[in-house]
C-alpha cells in the first residue's frame, strides 16, 4: 500500500489526507454540485414544524 493510500492513524492525518485530496480534486461547477450534494449545503427550516414543537 502506498503513503497515500494507507488509513489515517489520527485526526490530523485524516485532516492532512483531505487537504491533499482537495488540492488535487477537481472543481466542480455550481450545477455539478447541485446535482451531486455538500454535506455543508443549508437546508430550509420548516418554521410550522418548529413552531409546533415549541410546546413540546
């Protein structure tokens, strides 16, 4: 297995592999990453749910 390929032991290797993944990666255009997602993507709130559950 290569450097690049092995698990990361810590936090901070696995941090340092996302980096490095990153710097190489791609960009995708904003429709691509409509299609496909980011886990960091905002979401609606849904106000009548929240306001329902302030009783809760």
């Amino acid at each position: 297995m290569s450097e690049h390929e092995k698990r990361p032991e810590t936090a901070l290797e696995e941090i340092l592999h996302e980096i490095e993944d990153a710097e190489t990666r791609p960009e995708d255009s904003p429709e691509e990453r409509r299609r496909r997602g980011e886990a960091a993507d905002a979401i609606t709130p849904n106000t009548r749910a929240e306001e329902e559950s302030q009783g809760d």
